[in-house]
C-alpha cells in the first residue's frame, strides 16, 4: 500500500496575500488633510501605495489640498526600512 500524497497546495486566497495599503481611506482623511494613514504606510517601507490623490490639486474638488506623494515627489525611492546603505533614490528612476 502506498502512503497517501498530502494534497497540492491551492492558489492563495485574497486574505493570505499581501495587501496594498491605501493612503486616504476614508475619505475624511481627505477631506481634514489626515495624513496619518499615509504616513503609516511610507514608514513601513511599503513598496506600492494606492491612492486617488496622487498628485498636486486632485484633491480640489473636495475643497481640499491632499496629496498623497512620496517624500521629495519622485516616483520611486529606496525603502526605508531595508535598502542597502548606498541606496539613491534618483538611481531608482533609470
């Protein structure tokens, strides 16, 4: 008799993946400026950020100057929390 094969793992379900953190959820962080979640998120050196805010003005028609931008603007940076020593964030961009 042959030992009975333990079944081939499935494909990960949505819970076990990893998430995206958003950066102006509810909305009232929008609209009272609340940069907390955003914050958060750069501090732990989160590689990808959702937003509906990502630049300067798209904000405006809640009456509001929220942006959701990386520190100095730029598209990419090094992660904060691991990036070797020698990491620039302009050498990121080519």
């Amino acid at each position: 008799m042959t030992a009975a094969r333990s079944p081939r793992p499935g494909p990960r379900r949505c819970r076990d993946a990893p998430s995206i953190p958003r950066s102006d959820v509810p909305l009232e962080s929008v609209l009272g400026n609340d940069t907390s979640m955003l914050d958060a998120a750069l501090a732990s050196g989160a590689q990808l950020i959702s937003t509906d805010f990502p630049q300067i003005g798209m904000s405006a028609r809640y009456d509001s100057d929220y942006v959701a931008e990386l520190p100095g603007g730029g598209p990419a940076r090094c992660n904060p929390v691991n990036a070797p020593p020698g990491c620039r964030n302009l050498r990121l961009e080519r």
